[in-house]
C-alpha cells in the first residue's frame, strides 16, 4: 500500500463509476501518524491533509504550511465549541458541524473575522447512539438552518457502521445532498472507498492504508 496504490485504485473507481477523476479530492488521514510519516508523503507532492483533533493539528501543520506551499488541511474530527475559533484559523474545511450550537458559534466567528472555512454537515445515516451526526428525519431543518445562518455549507459527511454495508449509508447520503443540493460527499475510508466513488463521493478519507498503521502515542 502507500500514495500511488490508492490513488491508481482512485482512477480506476472513478473510470468504472464514469466520472472524471478530478471530481474526487483525495485526504490523507495523517491524525496520529508520525511527522516523518506525514513529511514523506508531502514529499510525494500530496497536498490534501486529514485531521481528527485542534491542538494536534496545531502542533503539526504551521511548521509544514512554512515548508510546503499549497497544502491544505481538514478537520474530520469531532469539534467542541470552545475550540471553534482556532478550528477556523487551522482548517481551509470542517467535515463535522453536527449540532445547531456548533452552527451558531461558527455564524457569529464567521461575522467576527469576516472568513470561514468550507462546511460540511455529518450526518449520522446508521442513527448510532454514540457518534456524531444529525440524524437523517432531521437533516433537511438542519440544512436550511445553517443556510439561513449564511454558513458555506459545502456538502455532507458520514461513517457509516461497521457492521452494516456502507453502500446503504453512502447511498442515503447522497439522497439527502441531491434533494438539498449540495456537491459536496464526504465518505469512504480506506476499506469502503471505491464504493463511496461509486454512489458520488467527493471526498474519500484514506489513512493507514497511505501511511501505514497509526501509532498512537
């Protein structure tokens, strides 16, 4: 495995599913994953970068950003609100605004500093008690509230069970983004990406099978 691995298996997904491969932005999940790990991969010219946490990208990306021109980061992660206005410094997007709450304190720090990243709204399509996301009945509400809040909602993400097929989820999240037209598909990780291609993906969010086996400290 490594970059060139995924981003052949990519082209092929994206040749199969009749679309351009440039529809489809590669983020390489570096949370957790050693700075040399990350360096060797800015080295291979990606630019494209997946975060879980503030203060670890905080620590990692500022030096890199000086050294490498272009790159872009991502926050993936749950964001807590008391951590929105860094988050914003940080991050060129926000995969998980899953709460009105959230919503709320973007929109004013949005009016604040006259900038926000891109948004996109997590969606919880297995309704999973312990994870984040909206839940598909009310998605649609929550969407026009962001809107109304004049947030740049720019699509929406999902991780759908491990134990289901993730092609129901994918699919579901695509329902919602198509009867609320938005672009932007968050979804598929390194063992479901080339389905998500398939059902629309814009986003796929690829780690270990780039990187290697994370090794948490």
């Amino acid at each position: 495995m490594g970059l060139n691995d995924i981003e052949t298996r990519i082209a092929k997904a994206c040749q199969d599913a009749g679309r351009p491969r440039e529809d489809v932005q590669l983020i390489a999940v570096s949370k957790v994953q050693p700075n040399d790990r990350v360096e060797a991969v800015l080295q291979q010219g990606h630019r494209l970068f997946g975060e879980n946490k503030v203060q670890e990208a905080a620590g990692k990306w500022p030096d890199f950003r000086d050294r490498y021109e272009n790159v872009q980061v991502h926050l993936i992660g749950p964001l807590q609100t008391n951590k929105a206005r860094q988050a914003m410094d940080l991050f060129d997007a926000i995969h998980t605004l899953d709460r009105p709450k959230l919503a709320n304190t973007l929109a004013r720090l949005a009016q604040e500093t006259g900038h926000c990243p891109d948004l996109f709204i997590q969606i919880n399509t297995g309704e999973e008690p312990q994870k984040a996301g909206v839940s598909p009945a009310e998605a649609d509400g929550f969407i026009a509230e962001c809107r109304a809040l004049d947030l740049p909602i720019k699509g929406l993400m999902c991780i759908p069970p491990v134990d289901e097929t993730p092609s129901l989820h994918f699919a579901l999240l695509q329902k919602i983004a198509n009867r609320n037209g938005l672009a932007g598909l968050s979804m598929g990780m390194s063992s479901d990406f080339e389905q998500a291609i398939a059902f629309g993906a814009t986003h796929v969010r690829v780690g270990s099978a780039i990187f290697g086996e994370r090794t948490p400290a």
